[in-house]
C-alpha cells in the first residue's frame, strides 16, 4: 500500500494542481489577437508617410537656452527631464522590491568574505582609484560631450562591485538608512528643484536659463551617486538563499515537477492526487 511523502510547509508553488488554468481557447485567442495586433503595427508604420526629422533642428534652435551645450544632456536634463525622472524612479523601486523579498531574514550588513586572490586584489586597487576619477570626468563633461550621471553611475557601481567581490569592501544592504537616503536623494533632489524653479518659470521642471547649467551639473552629480548605490545593492542585496529542507531528501520528485502531490493539506473543492507508487 502506497503512502504519501512527509509533509512539506504549505506554498504557493507546491499548490498548483492546475484548476485556475484558463481554458485552452482562451490561449489561442490571445496568440491570435496579439499576432494580428503586430501586423496591424507593422503595416501602419510601413505605410506612415515619410518626413523631415524636427526633433535635432528644434534641439540646436533652443540649445543655448538649455544651459548646456551637449544636445544629448539637454534634451535628458531640460527638454525632457520627465524621462529621466521617471527612469531614476524606476531604478528606486528596482532596489526597493529586491529589498523587500528578504528585509525581515537579513542582518544589517552581509558577512565580510575576504579573498586570498593577490590578482584580483591587485586589479581592484589600480581599477577603482581609476574608475572613481573617471567617473567625475564624465559627470563634469556630460554637459559639453559623451557623458553623464548614468555612465558615471554605472561606472562606479562596478568598482563597487569589484571591491566587494574581492572582499575588500563589507557592503552594507539596504537595511542600514544612509543606503536607503542615497538612492532616494537622486530622486528628490530632482523633484525639488523641479518645484523649486517653478516661482521663475511657473513650470516644474523648467530651468532659467541663467540657473540652468549649475543645477543640471549638481543633479547629475546626485544623480551619479544614486544610480551607483542603487546598482551596487541589486548585486548585493540579493535575497538569501534558504537552507533545504530535510524532508525534501525522502521525496522523489520524478515525474511531478510542480509538487502537486507534496502538499498533503488539501485544497477546497479540488479532489486530492493520489500518491506515485513506489518504484519496484
């Protein structure tokens, strides 16, 4: 006679039986309709007419006004500082939802792991002081040429990811607030000189051209450290990997790869499967 595994602790993922999946026709009606939507796409912009570009004329007639003369940063940090909101934002809330999948099991900082490897030691002290001053170069030039705060950022925040790989740096986790008011000064100091200019203007976001360059160079320049701490915590900031579970080694789960059959408390209104018989 056939016995059911050990009980497991009840999960989301070990309950599926199937019952909530949707009828099939449901399936190929949305491969349908989505198939017919991107040729309907794909034909309207074929046959959209041709026209002049205005968007680069309308940049350099108003790049003197920007406060800046890089017609990219302009249009990131004035035209269209919106964007670049928003996609601060969204980094925020990245490193928020990571944080939040494990902030009550994790310590206020990660254990410091050194290792013995001379060559990456090494790298890692020639590479950072190299890749910090770069960094600020290409914050400062973002203004006038190929630059600004989300390379700088990125560029720092692999140093940072160096250092800690290498066990010379203990990264603390989004646990500790001085973490937590880094990533969000990038988006708050955005948003208040938005409505900090709005007495000269009488709109958010729109600079005086006067006061234009010095607050576009001190956002980039939050913003540079923000975007590194916020990429440095999502490879640090991982949530913990639990520790197996024991009564996981009598199952075998050969045939049954959602674990349906590991639940043992049953679900309102669904008949229970029966257990696998054991193999001979």
């Amino acid at each position: 006679m056939s016995t059911r595994p050990n009980p497991l602790p009840r999960r989301p993922l070990l309950h599926d039986d199937g019952s909530g999946d949707p009828p099939r026709w449901t399936r190929v009606v949305l491969g349908v309709t989505s198939a017919l939507a991107a040729l309907v796409l794909g034909a309207l912009l074929l046959a959209a007419p041709d026209r002049a570009p205005l968007l680069p004329e309308l940049v350099q007639a108003n790049l003197d006004a920007s406060g800046v003369s890089n017609p990219v940063t302009a249009v990131l940090l004035n035209f269209r500082s919106y964007d670049t909101l928003l996609e601060v934002v969204v980094l925020m809330v990245a490193m928020v939802s990571v944080w939040s999948m494990d902030r009550r099991s994790r310590e206020l900082t990660r254990e410091e792991r050194r290792l013995d490897d001379p060559v990456l030691e090494a790298l890692a002290r020639i590479v950072v002081p190299l890749a910090a001053v770069t960094a600020v170069y290409l914050t400062w030039a973002g203004a006038s040429a190929t630059g600004g705060a989300f390379q700088a950022g990125a560029l720092l925040a692999g140093a940072g990811v160096l250092l800690a790989a290498a066990g010379l740096m203990r990264p603390p986790t989004a646990a500790w607030a001085p973490v937590r008011l880094t990533v969000a000064s990038g988006v708050y100091l955005f948003v208040a000189v938005g409505f900090g200019v709005m007495p000269w203007t009488g709109t958010f976001l729109q600079y005086p051209e006067r006061m234009a360059y010095p607050l576009i160079l001190g956002i980039e320049a939050v913003l540079t450290v923000s975007i590194a701490v916020v990429l440095v915590e999502l490879f640090v900031d991982v949530p913990a990997v639990p520790d197996p579970d024991p009564r996981l080694d009598g199952v075998d789960p050969t045939g049954d790869p959602l674990g349906r059959l590991f639940d043992p408390e049953p679900v309102a209104g669904v008949e229970p499967l029966p257990a696998p018989e054991p193999p001979a």
